[in-house]
C-alpha cells in the first residue's frame, strides 16, 4: 500500500483540534510578515518582560553550572519553594513530595489526564473553557462532559449544574478561576457550594488550574477550592510561572497533589521529557520567594487596562460586554451580527466574525466556538494601552460597515 499523507499519521493527532489560540497568533504573524499592519490580541501572553531580579536569578544558575538534567518532579530548590507558596498565599499544605514540576501548567494538565483518565471516563469541564482541555481529555481517552454558563450567568457555572452532570463515570471537574477565556472569577461561596456538592462522591477529583491566580481584580482575592475540608484530598491545584510572572517562554508549571497522584504524573513525565529546563526553575524558585511587587504592578496595570476596553467595547452598538474580573480578557457576546453582511461577506457565526476581523480591521482576536462558546469571540488585553485604542478603533470601523 502506499502511504498517503495521511495514512502516515495517528488517529490520535488526525482527530485532535489544533491549538485555536495559537494558530490564530501566527495566523497574525504570517499577515504580518506578509506587511500587513496586523494587531494581535489573540494569544494570552503578558506583554511585559519577566521582572529583572527573576532573570538574575537564573543567569546566576547557569554560571553556578545548573545547567544538567533535574530530577524528573523538579529540583528539590523549587519545589521547596512551590510549597512555601502554596502555604503563604493560599493556605495549601503541601510537601515537596506532593509537588511535580513541568514544563509548562499546559503539560502538568496533560500529564493529569494521561495519568488518571481511563477510556470513557467523563471528566466535567466549565465551558466557556480554555481551548486545551477538551483536546487534552480526548487524547487521554477522556469524554469531556461540558457544563455551560453564558453571559447572563456572567459565565459561572453554579453547583446545581455540576451536581447535574455527575455520573458513574465521573473521575475529573476542570476549571480555571480567575477563567481563562472569560476572566470571570469564582467567589468562595461559588466554589464552596460546587465543593459540597463533589464532597461525597469520593470517585471525583477536581483539576484546579489556577495560573491566572494574579491576575485578579477582586477585593478578596484568591480562593483555592483545595482549601474546602471535603475535597482537600482529592483536589490537584495546578499553577505556573507564564502569567503571573510574565514567564511564558520559560516554559515552567507545577502541580500540587496527593503523593500517588505527582508520583504518577512523574512517572510519565520521565518516560516522556524527564525534569525541566535547570536554570528556568531556579530563576522560578526566586520569583516564588522574591517580593511580589512587580507581580502586583502589572495586575494593577491589567486592570486599568480591563477599564479601558470595557469603555470602548461598550460604545460599539451590539457586542455585548461582560465585565471580567480577573485574568486579561473580555469575551463578549456578538450574537447580534449574525446575519449582517459588508457586501462581501456574511458573518454567520463567530468564525466568520473573527476572519472578518483580521481581513478587515486587521485585528487577530479568537472565536468562541474554540473555547465551548459559540455567539462570542475573546480579545486579549495584554496589550499597551496604544495598541488596544487603536485595535478596538479598527474594530469599530470594521464593524459599521456591517448591515
Ligand atoms: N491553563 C490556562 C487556563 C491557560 O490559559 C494556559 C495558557 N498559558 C495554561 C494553562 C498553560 O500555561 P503554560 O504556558 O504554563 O503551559
Ligand atoms: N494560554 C494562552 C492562551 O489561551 C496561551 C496560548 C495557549 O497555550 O493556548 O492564549
């Protein structure tokens, strides 16, 4: 027989969705290189460089010759640290055994997945949801059971709904808060009460990826639903380095777990990409236990930024707008341009609208449909001040010439 191009692959990748956020961002690059003036508000990546002391810190690692294989759960420097945090900032005990470091909270996700999903197991997802999670289940074997909540709910799922959708064959619930795409953050009587209702189903554990942790604009701050006593020993809290820290391309996440759990997932992990980058997790190791200030900085600057968007957002007659409070999107609601057309072409779902905001306006923003939310698009505000009025601007005018 001869090998098509596509008898050469996997069912297994042939099946998988790609990355939306990411072949949005270099869909806007390859406009770019192109020459066209193409504005990116589509990938979820702080535009500030990683705080100055951080990048000392691992520049003094590499020179003091960390610069070998780690051990595969990370070296013990960082997960001393990643347990220190846990206790400081949200009252997680853990010991450095309950601690798998890896490259990225994307990859601890996966290692989850594919070290505790059996096939047909159902895991319930809170949809909108970030684009890797239905993929990464369904390559796990997984069944993702969705449980949605619109704008009207200000994309929160409540306890009633989990309860709902609890079977046999529940094994996981995975979130993200502050949310990731909707920037909505869950209040602790929110995650208490969708704490009591998994309590008693002792074949549930809950995924808690909380890598927005910093990014939240709320009075009380950060709850962890791992502090609630009936599900403490069987919530996994993942956390990372690539947002709070402006870190993305160190390419450093973590996992705090029952010691069966992380054993697991360092199991796998050491037949896959052993320990992570040496000097990443020593700079990661002193970002952890270094004052916070500049991590607060650019919070406060997110913020002001979230203020700013809402305010244009707003003036543009028929998106609606929801008022995130936390991560760096707004994911409005732009059901109401279905139908409407330039001349050219018919925006008729929000694939449509995001292709017409890229050819038209020249601003790469993500649809809806990636992340469970059909009706809706994402635009990420990790962006100069500038650059946003100047993107929503463009989008504005791409979108009165709609009728
Ligand atoms: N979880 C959420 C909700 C995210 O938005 C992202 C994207 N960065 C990740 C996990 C993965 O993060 P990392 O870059 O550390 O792999
Ligand atoms: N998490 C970010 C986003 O949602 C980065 C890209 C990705 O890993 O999906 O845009």
């Amino acid at each position: 027989m001869i090998a098509t191009s596509n008898s050469v692959l996997s069912d297994r990748v042939l099946n998988m969705e790609e990355s939306a956020t990411l072949k949005m961002s270099q869909m806007a690059r390859d406009l770019r290189a192109k020459g066209h003036d193409v504005i990116s508000l589509s990938l979820g990546e702080p535009d500030f460089d990683t705080p100055r002391h951080i990048k000392r810190a691992a520049k003094k690692a590499l020179d003091a010759g960390y610069t070998k294989y780690t051990p595969v759960p990370g070296l013990m420097e960082l997960r001393e640290a990643i347990c220190t945090k846990f206790k400081r900032d949200n009252g997680l005990e853990f010991t450095p055994n309950n601690i798998v470091v890896s490259n990225g909270a994307k990859q601890s996700i996966n290692n989850l997945c594919m070290a505790m999903l059996n096939p047909g197991d159902e895991v319930i997802i809170f949809a909108p949801y970030w684009v890797s999670y239905s993929a990464i289940v369904k390559l796990a074997g997984g069944v993702p059971v969705e449980v949605f909540a619109g704008i009207k709910e200000d994309y929160k799922v409540s306890a009633q709904q989990v309860a709902d959708a609890i079977t046999d064959r529940t094994k996981l619930v995975l979130f993200s808060s502050p949310c990731n795409p909707t920037g909505s953050v869950y209040t602790e009587e929110e995650l208490k009460a969708i704490a009591e209702v998994i309590a008693p189903h002792e074949h549930i554990h809950i995924i808690a990826d909380e890598i927005y942790e910093f990014i939240n604009f709320l009075d009380g701050g950060h709850v962890s639903i791992g502090t609630f006593p009936g599900v403490k020993d069987r919530t996994i809290t993942v956390n990372g380095f690539a947002k709070g820290f402006a870190m993305t391309g160190w390419r450093l996440g973590y996992i705090g777990a029952p010691v069966h759990i992380a054993k697991a997932c360092a199991k796998l992990q050491g037949q896959c990409t052993s320990g992570a980058n040496a000097f990443s997790q020593m700079g990661g190791a002193h970002a952890l236990l270094a004052d916070l200030k500049p991590t607060h900085k650019m919070n406060k600057a997110f913020n002001k930024r979230k203020r700013l968007v809402l305010r244009l957002l707003k003036k543009i007659k028929g998106m609606n707008v929801n008022k995130p409070d936390g991560a760096f999107y707004v994911f409005p609601d732009i059901s109401k341009f279905f139908g409407k057309t330039d001349g050219n072409m018919t925006i008729n779902n929000s694939d449509d609208f995001c292709e017409y905001l890229l050819n038209t306006a020249h601003v790469a923003v993500v649809t809806g449909s990636a992340f469970g939310a059909e009706g809706c698009f994402r635009l990420s505000y990790a962006a100069s001040e500038d650059t946003l009025k100047e993107a929503i601007s463009r989008i504005a005018t791409a979108l009165e010439k709609l009728h």
